[in-house]
C-alpha cells in the first residue's frame, strides 16, 4: 500500500508552486485579507479616553494662546511615523493586481483554468472591495461635514 502512494506523489511529480495560477490565488487571497485587516486595523489601536483627549485639546489651546500672546514662535512640528495600514493601502490594490497579471499568464500558459479563474477574482475582489470602502469612509465623511455645518448656528448660539 505504501508504493501505491509513492507512485501518485512521486519525486517526479509536478509541484502545485511550480504553477502560476498558484501563486495568483495566494497573492489574491493575501490582498483581499489585507483589505479586511485595513478595515479592522483602526479598532485595536489604543486610544485615550474621550475626557484625556478634551484636556489635550484644552491644554494645547491655552499653551498656544499664551505663545501668540507673548509673541514667542511656534514649537517645531513632530514627525510621526505612518501607521501601517498607511502602508497597507498601497500594498492591497498592487497584489491584486499582481494576481490578475499572473493569472493572464496562467491562463496564456493553459495551465488549470480554475487557478486562472480564481486568481483574477480574488484580486479584482480586493481592488474593487478596497475602493468601495474608501468610496463608503468619503460617503460618511461628506455627511458629517454637512451636519456640522447645518448645526453651526446651534453651536455658537446662547
């Protein structure tokens, strides 16, 4: 019974990573978790609470009243390092992109039309999914901007 197996996974036998639908489907199947990991990322930051960061705000406030006040300059600007889904937002689109150009080229090799299939849908997923989010954050962020300015009155009257 054992040789029957070594005949069928034979050292000769090809390798599935030998295969460039293969890889096309990992590569889709990475870029697409990383639109998912980009959606979720924010949540698991740590992040102050919401009476610490108003007395930041106040506290920055007043030190930059008493700097013009006194005519002193302005503090020099920190650099921060860029969050990784910064990062991740110009990785996503780029794999999946990687993955439709190797799965053409599985599919002009005629390997497993399924790899083919599989790859080009995994990354077109990723690209469209990843614009659709960024589509739907500008959606949400010009309706806030327009409550704001509608309730302006309502903030600065007494």
């Amino acid at each position: 019974m054992d040789s029957q197996y070594r005949e069928v996974a034979g050292a000769n036998s090809p390798s599935p990573f030998r295969k460039w639908g293969l890889w096309a489907v990992l590569l889709g199947a990475l870029a697409l978790a990383l639109v998912f990991f980009q959606i979720a990322a924010p949540s698991f930051e740590p992040k102050p609470s919401v009476g610490a960061q108003i007395g930041e705000i106040a506290g920055e406030i007043k030190r930059s009243a008493w700097r013009t006040f006194l005519g002193l300059p302005k503090p020099a600007v920190k650099a921060e390092s860029a969050p990784l889904t910064y990062y991740l937002s110009f990785a996503t689109p780029i794999l999946g992109i990687v993955a439709i150009l190797l799965s053409l080229i599985s599919g002009i090799l005629r390997e497993n039309w399924r790899y083919a299939a599989y790859g080009v849908s995994l990354g077109a997923t990723a690209i469209v999914f990843q614009y659709f989010w960024w589509l739907a954050l500008v959606v949400a962020a010009v309706v806030l901007l327009v409550a704001i300015i509608e309730n302006i009155g309502d903030i600065f009257s007494f």
